[in-house]
C-alpha cells in the first residue's frame, strides 16, 4: 500500500509541477502585459521552484560527450561491456586513444543511480580508460531474473573485473566510492585469496562503511538502534503493477531519499530559498547549479529487498568484515590475503554518512599487506559529497589518487 499511495501522490505532483512551470513560463514572457506588474517576478520565480521541486525523474543521462587528453580534445562515447540482469559495465571509450591504465569505478547501490558520480568519471577521463557499474533499478527487473543480493553484488564486481581483463591488457584499478567499499574489499580478498590474475592493482576506498563501530554517525545509529525485523516490516514493500518488477519486493528510492533530506532539512530548505532569490535576481547560473544538484539529488531507484537487508546485517549490525566473520558463499572473506594490491583509504572531515575512521579501518585490515602498498587521506574541510565530486575532488584528491595508480602500476 505504501508505494500504491507514494505512485498516486506522484502522479498528482506531476500535474501540479507541469501547472506551476506553465504559469512561470507564462508569468515570464515578455508578450504578456502581466509579467510588468509588481510582484510578477516574484510569483514566476516561486512556481518555478516548486515546478522543479516536484517534478517527476528518471535516469539521467552521463552527458559527458568530450575530454581533453593531452592537450587536446577527445571525443568519447559510452559502450556497453557486460549487460546483467541488475547492472551493466559501462565503459566511456575515447575515440582515437587507448592509452592510459583502466578503471572500474564501483558505484553505489544506495537509492542512486550511478551518474551520481558524474563529476568523478568527469575529472579521471583524461588520465584512465575508465569503466563503470551502471545498476539498473530494482523495479524495472522482472522476478523471473530471480534474486540479488550482497554476495551476488560481489560476484558481479569480479565479473566486471574479468570483463575488463578478456583482451589480455592485464590488471586494472578499482575504486568504490561509499557504500561498495565492503563488497568491493570482499571482492579483492577474494581474488587475492585465488590469487586471480585479474585482481585489481589498486582499490581506493572513498568514504565507505568499513567498519562502523568507528566514530558513527546517524546513519550508522539507525541501522543498529532497530531490530533486523523491523526493517523487514516498516521499509520493504512490493513493486506495483505497472512496472516490469511488479511483485518484487525491494527498498524503495523515496524512502531513501526521504531519509537523506531530512537528515540535513534545514540545509535543503536554505538551498531552495537560495534558488528562489537567485531566479528573482535573474542569476540565471547560480540557480543552475542548485537545479543541476537537485536534479540528480532527487533521481532515484530502488534496491532489491535481499540486498539492502544483507547489508544492514552484515555491514551495519553485526560488523561481519571488521570482525572476521563475513562469509561469501560458504567462504570466509580474510582480508590478509590481500598481499599486492595498493590499498588507498580516502575520508572526509566533514562527513556526516561514514565516520573519520571507518574507512580507515580497511588498512589496518589487511595485515600481510606491506606498508608501502597503504596510503590514507583524510580530506580536511571535506564533506561526504565533496570526496567524490566537487572543486576540492578535482584539485585536492584526484591527484593522490592518480598518483597512487602511478606508485603501484603493473
């Protein structure tokens, strides 16, 4: 009942936005008479927050058509690698140029889609062949594609490695950015253990939930506040009929985002009054950006229900890796056989998601790595956003991380 009710509420907002953007625009034009009165500018300016605010959204699109390598202007076309029934490998090829070491850019599978992580795949196109886990959204899978849960997430990170690997150009680099930061390390310890000749030559952690218990924050509080049950009550519904998954049960995207925004309402309550006063102003471009952030903020998916409650219970309750308990598919995940992959652990001093320290831990994990395979950065005056996207992403963090793939090339 509940996503019945969240759909009809949807389709109501979507009447209300195409009404309120049709009066703003109206209210705009320089042919009507009524956009010279007083107070014309205000009112357009209002309806069209509101437009923006409750408009209905899809995936959006990467958009990033050229790069510069070089000094010189690349084009660059996004290819399909692997096609999976919950995700694909997308690869973003530069015409004309195959230099540079390969990349799979882990993304999360928290109620985003993974151009979320645009401004990342945007600032490392120039320096890395760069491939990226595009997950589809729950609802659109059909059941007869079965299940995915957080040991299927890990095979499908090997998978994509394999992929990457099939034409003999070797070992990539990896990089999970926050919640992929568990499945991907499994995924490492698990190649390593096998001693897989694809296993990544690099992993970079970017603010992800390694190990909890290390300086929580309220995220981490809700997940260990409630029993395992009742989250298998109160959050995971069925997909309704008039989607492809209809019957699937999964973790809805609203009630993620949901979530999110009122975690930092006051700070999304300021940015819309901001967006307000810069349209009346007529700073057309400031009132971009804060369009531009929404536009992806507010673009979400949904998880499958076996997914998002394994990773409650192994990352969030009972601290499965941290303790040496987690077990992927009968196997123990032992991070000490990680022996000869770079290991980079980046956090943010202002990240609100995961805690100074519980990305770090992945470090102190991996015993038989040498020290000279381990870096740690802790980004000061950084938030979770900013250590994946950003002006301090661009300039302050991409260059340790280029440089880390540099230090621990094949």
């Amino acid at each position: 009942m509940l996503y019945d009710a969240y759909e009809m509420q949807r389709s109501m907002l979507a009447g209300a936005s195409a009404m309120a953007n049709f009066g703003a625009g109206l209210l705009q034009n320089p042919a009507n008479p009524f956009s010279y009165m007083g107070g014309g500018s205000i009112v357009a300016s209002a309806l069209e927050v509101f437009a923006h605010a409750s408009a209905p959204r899809g995936k959006p699109e990467f958009g990033l058509d050229s790069t510069t390598v070089d000094g010189r202007e690349v084009k660059v076309h996004e290819e399909i690698v692997l096609r999976k029934p919950f995700g694909q490998l997308k690869r973003f090829r530069r015409e004309g140029f195959e230099g540079g070491p390969k990349l799979l850019i882990v993304a999360p599978m928290s109620g985003h889609y993974a151009t979320l992580l645009r401004g990342t795949v945007e600032r490392l196109l120039p320096s890395a062949d760069v491939h990226i886990t595009d997950w589809r959204d729950a609802k659109l899978v059909p059941t007869s594609a079965g299940k995915f849960d957080l040991d299927d997430y890990v095979d499908y990170l090997i998978e994509f490695l394999e992929a990457m690997g099939e034409d003999g150009s070797g070992r990539a680099h990896m990089l999970a950015v926050c919640q992929p930061s568990v499945p991907a390390y499994a995924a490492v310890a698990l190649m390593s253990a096998d001693k897989h000749p694809l296993r990544p030559l690099t992993l970079t952690l970017m603010g992800g939930p390694v190990d909890t218990r290390e300086a929580p924050t309220s995220v981490n509080t809700l997940a260990t506040e409630r029993p395992h049950a009742w989250f298998q009550q109160n959050v995971i519904v069925s997909v309704p009929m008039t989607y492809p998954g209809a019957g699937r049960r999964v973790y809805p995207g609203f009630l993620q985002l949901a979530g999110f925004m009122s975690m930092n309402l006051g700070n999304h309550m300021t940015s819309h009054f901001e967006l307000f006063k810069h349209l009346v102003r007529g700073d057309g471009e400031s009132a971009d950006a804060t369009k531009g952030f929404y536009e992806e903020y507010r673009s979400v998916c949904d998880m499958t229900a076996e997914f998002y409650l394994q990773t409650i219970d192994v990352v969030f309750q009972t601290h499965a890796l941290p303790k040496g308990e987690y077990i992927h598919r009968g196997r123990r995940v032992d991070p000490a056989a990680i022996t000869d992959v770079g290991l980079l652990a980046i956090e943010g001093e202002r990240d609100d998601i995961s805690g100074i320290g519980q990305t770090k831990a992945s470090l102190t994990l991996a015993t038989a790595l040498p020290e000279g395979k381990k870096r740690y950065l802790m980004a000061e005056s950084v938030g979770h956003y900013g250590i994946f996207n950003g002006s301090k992403w661009r300039t302050r963090i991409a260059p340790v991380v280029e440089e880390f793939w540099a230090a621990n090339a094949a």
